[in-house]
C-alpha cells in the first residue's frame, strides 16, 4: 500500500471520527471509543480485510493503517530532519588524497586488506 493511502484513511479519521465522552480505564488498556463514518469503497476494503482472515475486526483494521500511517510520519520527520542537516552542514566530501590516506591506514599501508 502506498503512503499516500495511509494518510487519505488518517485525513478520514480526523475528519469522521467522533470521539464519545466514554473512556476505559487504565487497567481496560487506555482505549477510546469512536464512532466512525466510512464511505461505501472503505467499508467494503475494510470487510474484505476482515474477510481474509488478517484481522477480526474493524478496530484492528483501523488501528493497524493509524499504525503504519505514524510509522510513515516518523519516517517523514527523519528524512525531513536528515535533508534540513544536509541543506546547513552541507555534504562531507572528503578529497582524494584523505580518501586515499584512510585507505592506506585501514590496509596497514600494504595495500592488503
């Protein structure tokens, strides 16, 4: 599935998700209950994911794509941060002869590794 799949079904959980005032306790695993509003593809993708036996209800379907679609986020953020590092440290280019230098040192100078 495509990241960009991820974030649609994380934009339709914002938009349709309609927190009740109902919250387990800590010891019922902190879950919060929500109704949810899908249209009539997404239904139908969810049941055929349950269908398939990869997962036994709408809850763990839901969960399981707000997972992966934090995971991608994380991912996002880091690639993010890596590019930012990049943009004001600039690339590490060593030249050639400090290349040439390291080489030698990790050969013990024989050229034999």
């Amino acid at each position: 599935m495509s990241s960009g799949f991820f974030i649609a079904v994380m934009i339709v959980v914002m938009h349709y998700c309609i927190i009740s005032a109902s919250t387990f306790t800590e010891e019922q695993a902190m879950a919060t209950r929500a109704s949810l509003s899908l249209t009539e593809p997404n239904e139908r993708w969810i049941q055929a994911q349950i269908d398939s036996k990869e997962f036994t209800s709408r809850s763990e379907v839901v969960n399981d794509l707000i997972r992966k679609a934090r995971e991608v986020e994380d991912i996002r953020a880091r690639l993010f941060a890596a590019e930012m590092s990049v943009a004001e440290k600039g690339w590490v280019k060593p030249s050639q002869e400090e290349m040439l230098n390291r080489f030698r040192e990790r050969t013990g100078g024989d050229g034999k590794l």
